[in-house]
C-alpha cells in the first residue's frame, strides 16, 4: 500500500495504462468568485428542494431534490435508469429550468447563472456523452479546458499529467484515437483545467471495463484528497458506494434514501431494490 495515499493500490490492478505510481497531484483550487456569505454552516455546494424539467412547459422530472456536497468529499447519485439522476447533475449546472429550490455554491446562490457563468464561479463539469474534442489532440483537449484562464497554465498541465501518466505519453495523439478509458481522463483532466471549486462527473465510467473502472476511481480518490468536492453519477451503484462519503438513492425524481457509502451499502432495503440483494 502507498503511504502518501491508502487508496493507491489497495485493489491489485497492475493497469499501468491509467495507474499514477507515484502519488496524488495536487489542484490548487481557484480563488476568484464572489460569494455572499450564507447563514450557518452549510454543504460546499448544494441543489436543495429542485423541482423542474426541460422547457418551460415541460413536465418536471426532479420533485423536490436535494443533492449536496462539502469539500473533499465524494457524493454519489446512484438509482434505477430513469431516476433522474443526471438531470439532478444539469439542474445544479443549470442547465435546466428549475421551478422551485435554487443552487448554492460556497454560500452563494447562483440559481439564476448560466452555466458558462458557473463555469467561471468554480464548476467543472465532465458529461457523460461528447465530452471531447476527437480531431484535436490530448494536449490541445486540455488547453481548451483553460480557456477561461488567462495566467500560466503549464504547472496545472504537470499536474493533470502527472495524475494521468497515459496522457503524457499520447499529448501529441489525437483524443479520438484513444481508448475509451483514456477518453475519459482526457475529459477530466480538461475539467481540472479549469482550477475547479468543484468536480461534476456524470457517468465517469460508462463504457469501460472493470479494470479501468477500478481505475478511474482511484483517481478520482486521489483528486478528492486534494479538497476539491467531487459530485458523482453512476450506473455502477455497489462501487461507487463503497468510494463515496455520501450517497443519494433516486427514484422518480425524488430522494428515496440518502446516507454515508457505508450506511446505503449496509441498508437491507437498498441492497434489496438497487444492488441486487
């Protein structure tokens, strides 16, 4: 086992292809943004009471959704196909029309920005589909991810590769020629371009297999540890569970259970309904 991180290799995957071996990087986050301080002490970032759809008359999808998460966690929406979970994601990106509830990120409530204006608040947000550019290569991929920035970008590059050692080898490869796995470090590491507050992945390890799941996970542990929050959806329930420090059960839009990893893993009638027993 790692000493500097007790998650490294403690899941016998010899995948060098994704694996760092020497460690975390670290991702300063950004310190731009002005937030209004909010009352109390309240989760890092938090969709609370989200009921709404596409358009706006359009039926809602989310009743009264509360997803939330604080700094160095990792909070898992998991569900049944159909649950809502990653319109709960584009909601709190707002990228969807929320009739009631509102988004607050570090205190402030930025229900009415755009996502391109959340984007420059501390967001980084990696879709589950077209989250890429495949003409252009890896190196170009992840300098279009600082495009927002306007200081020196090299040392957060470093990083990026230093957590992804793959990419650094393929930089001058183009994206689309990449494995699925490695798609989707491109993907990331595009969003940590960005210096993000916050991490939002939507279905990070749709597509690849076990090994690489295992992976990805890994790493995303290891950018967890730095402080930045990771909001997570996934289709592989029981796994993501088992990384998360807080999980929320979806059904039909609406919170059907929400606890620690541990407590929704250990949870008869979770295991039941959503993991197989």
């Amino acid at each position: 086992m790692n000493g500097t991180n007790p998650y490294q290799d403690d899941r016998g995957n010899n995948d060098r292809s994704i694996a760092n071996p020497t460690g975390p990087g670290e991702f300063p986050q950004r310190k731009g943004g002005d937030a209004v301080a909010a009352p109390g002490d309240g989760p890092f970032l938090v969709g609370e009471a989200m009921t709404g759809g596409y358009g706006r008359s359009g039926p809602d999808i989310l009743h009264d959704c509360t997803i939330a998460v604080d700094k160095g966690e990792i909070a898992v929406i998991v569900g049944p196909n159909g649950a809502g979970k990653s319109t709960a994601m584009k909601a709190v990106f707002g990228m969807l029309d929320l009739r009631e509830g509102h988004i607050l990120l570090d205190g402030e409530d930025i229900s009415r920005l755009s996502p391109q204006a959340r984007v420059a608040k501390g967001m980084g947000f990696v879709p589950q589909n077209h989250n890429i550019f495949t003409s252009m290569t890896v190196e170009e991929n992840l300098e279009m991810g600082a495009f927002i920035r306007t200081d020196d970008i090299s040392r957060t590059m470093e990083q990026v590769y230093d957590l992804f050692p793959i990419l650094r080898e393929k930089r001058r490869q183009a994206a689309g020629e990449l494995s699925g796995g490695q798609r989707q470090q491109v993907a990331v590491g595009r969003a940590l371009m960005t210096e993000p507050k916050v991490l939002m992945l939507d279905e990070p390890t749709a597509g690849v297999s076990p090994i690489v799941m295992d992976e990805l996970f890994d790493r995303i542990i290891e950018v967890s540890r730095t402080g930045i929050p990771i909001l997570m959806v996934e289709q592989n329930a029981r796994q993501a569970l088992e990384i998360a420090d807080k999980g929320y059960v979806m059904v039909q839009g609406r919170n059907a259970y929400t606890g620690t990893g541990k407590e929704l893993l250990s949870d008869p009638d979770v295991r039941k309904s959503f993991l197989g027993g």
